[in-house]
C-alpha cells in the first residue's frame, strides 16, 4: 500500500490565522503541527504540494516523491448567461475578515461614496465571522439595495453566477498563507472571462499582468479599488478584452487539463514499480 500526503495548504501558517482558534493558542498549535506533520511526512511515499510555494518549509528524504500538481479549475461549463443588468461585482468562498469580506464591503460603501448607485457584490459562500457585525456594517452605510449574499453552493452551480456577473474580487489580507499561495478564484475569474481586482501581492500582480487580465490594488484602499471598479465599468471595450485575454491564459497556462497529467503519472509510476517487482504475478 502507498501513502500518498495530498497538501493543499501549508497547515502551520494557515493556523496562525483561524479565527475558530482562540488568538493566543494559535503559535502553539501551529509549531506542534509542524512538528507532528514533518515526522509522519518521514513515512509517506509521495507528496503532492497544490502550491510550489510550500515545498519551500519541507526537506523530504531522497526516497520520498514529490509533485508540483497545481489546484487549478476545470473547464467551465458551457453556458451562455447573459450578463446582469446591474453591474456585479462577484467573490466566491468562505467569508471572513482575513478573506477580504470587510474590503469588499467598504469596496461597496466607496463606490456609493463616489456616487456608482447601480451596482451589485454578489458574495457567494459561509459565513465564518460575526454575522450582526456584517449586518451593522450594511445597515449603517446603506448597503442593503447592493449586497447579495448566497450560501455555499457546488461547484457546478456557481458558474452561473460568474457568468452573470462583471468583475471577480479577490481582496485577500496579507497573511503568510495567502501570500505564498495562488487563489484558484483568480483562475475562476479567467475561466469565466472575468476580468480581476486583486490584492496587490506580488505573484498576484505578475499573474494578472502577464495575462493582462485585471488590476492589484492594495486591499485596504477602498479608494483605490473603487477607482479601478468604475474604471472597467465604464468602459467596456477594455473590461471585455481583459475577460477574453485571462480566459486564453487559463487555458493554455492555468486549468486543471494540464496538472491532471502530473497526477495521473505519479499513480502510473507506483503501477510500474510493483509490476517490476512482480507483485502482481
């Protein structure tokens, strides 16, 4: 039997951000994990990091296997969706403070601030945070004719959602986990031929301007954000050729077509090998 260790996040950094982890327990949590999870790595035959970023915290054994097998999406659905006729902004994912909810909703409260009146955020996904702090915000600063926000739904059902809508946020905290990661919600966004705000981190930036589909911005300059917002919405042309650019890019650089090969050769290799070693006579 083979062990494989699928690792879709660096677990130690992502823990010292867990909201459901009282704040002073988290560096104690986070070291003994790290702890627990490099001595049980000493046993496993073959690791699969989602982001080539965490292979950076590991030193593996030489007999120890690893792949680079990036969490990207699979081609979307074909369906046709006619945009809404309110302009949508759109985030999909769990909704929390360090995820970028309260940005987007002083993203909201700029844009009015700034007179946009017709527009739409859209948030897709749980609530992990104070839910009557949410509501107070949106209460407070006249909110309640912009905000959608809908429950975790699948996968297959979100891209109607995409389809209908015009810009893809992702206004991430600079947290240590979401610095070295790469959002799957920004290759989403090119699936859908959205184009992207973004937090300005720096592989977020060069991801965006290599493919020319979509702008960084600090995520705590709702100013900043606002401006880029009405930016694309105002013209159009632009704000569709960024689309149909960050679609040509996920399908050539970023969809899940490319690393399902990686994966598929990895169990290959393990079939080889008991062959040779004539397990299977």
């Amino acid at each position: 039997m083979k062990t494989v260790y699928d690792m879709h996040e660096h677990l130690p950094a992502a823990l010292l951000t867990k909201q459901w982890i009282p704040r002073f327990c988290r560096p104690i949590v986070s070291k003994l994990v790290e702890v627990v999870e490099k001595y049980y790595l000493k046993w496993v035959d073959a690791v699969i990091y989602a982001e080539v970023s965490y292979k950076q915290n590991y030193a593996m054994n030489q007999a120890t296997k690893t792949v680079d097998v990036l969490n990207y999406p699979v081609m979307p659905p074909e369906i046709q969706e006619i945009n809404s006729e309110k302009f949508t902004l759109i985030y999909v994912g769990v909704l929390t403070e360090q995820r970028g909810l309260f940005n987007m909703l002083e993203l909201a409260k700029a844009l009015r601030e700034k007179g946009c009146h017709d527009f739409k955020l859209k948030l897709i996904g749980p609530i992990f945070t104070n839910e009557e702090k949410i509501v107070d915000f949106i209460l407070r600063n006249k909110l309640e004719n912009h905000i959608e926000q809908l429950d975790r739904m699948q996968y297959k059902d979100i891209w109607r959602h995409y389809y209908q809508s015009h810009i893809g946020l992702c206004l991430l905290h600079p947290t240590p986990n979401n610095l070295n990661s790469h959002s799957t919600k920004l290759f989403e966004y090119m699936a859908a031929k959205l184009p992207i705000i973004a937090s300005n981190f720096p592989d977020f930036t060069r991801i965006l301007a290599e493919a020319d589909c979509g702008y960084t911005v600090d995520p705590f300059d709702p100013e900043g954000a606002a401006d880029l917002v009405m930016k694309l919405k105002e013209d159009k042309h632009r704000s569709q050729e960024m689309g149909e650019k960050g679609f040509r890019a996920f399908e050539q650089l970023y969809s899940w077509q490319h690393e399902s090969e990686k994966l598929v050769g990895l169990y290959e290799n393990f079939e080889k090998k008991k062959i040779r070693l004539g397990i299977y006579e």
